[in-house]
C-alpha cells in the first residue's frame, strides 16, 4: 500500500512539472521556439516564420495541402488563434 502511495505521488509531480510547462504562469512568457511549436500543433504544418509582436507571436505555417496560414499565439497563455490581419486568406 505504501509503494502506491508513493507511486501516486511521483505521478502526480510528474503531471503538474509537465503542466507548469506547457503553460507558462503569469511571469513567464513564451519564446519564438514555444509559439512555433503551439502554431505548429495546431495548424499541423512547417513553421515558416515567427514575427515578435507587442502581446503575440505572429506565426506563418504551410500547411500539407499548400496552404500558408497565419495565427497569432498570446505570449502570456499560450493560446492559438487566427491572426487579425490574416492576409492569407482569400
């Protein structure tokens, strides 16, 4: 019973170091390899370029299908969204 109990614990650290750095606390801020790797999951494509902005990250992805998207990624969260000025699109 111990040795679950140890187990459980050293999951649960495990889990909350894995989470502490997928999303950074208020302080942190994510770099230019952070946003290209979150536009990258998202988008599901080749990184092509990463424009630092005041609040985000700008980031341009090709997609498989040829396609170049553009998605902003906010510095603090983390979060992955479409870019407001998406010239893309068509």
């Amino acid at each position: 019973m111990m040795k679950l109990g140890k187990i459980l614990i050293f999951t649960l650290g495990c889990m909350l170091a894995t989470t502490s750095q997928a999303y950074p606390q208020n302080k942190e801020q994510l770099d230019e390899a952070q946003a290209a790797k979150r536009a990258k999951q998202q988008v599901d494509g080749r990184v092509l370029k990463v424009e630092p902005q005041k609040d985000n990250y700008r980031v341009k992805v090709l997609q498989k299908n040829g396609r170049v998207v553009t998605v902003d990624v906010d510095k603090k969260s983390g979060k992955v969204r479409p870019s407001k000025d998406n010239k893309d699109r068509k």
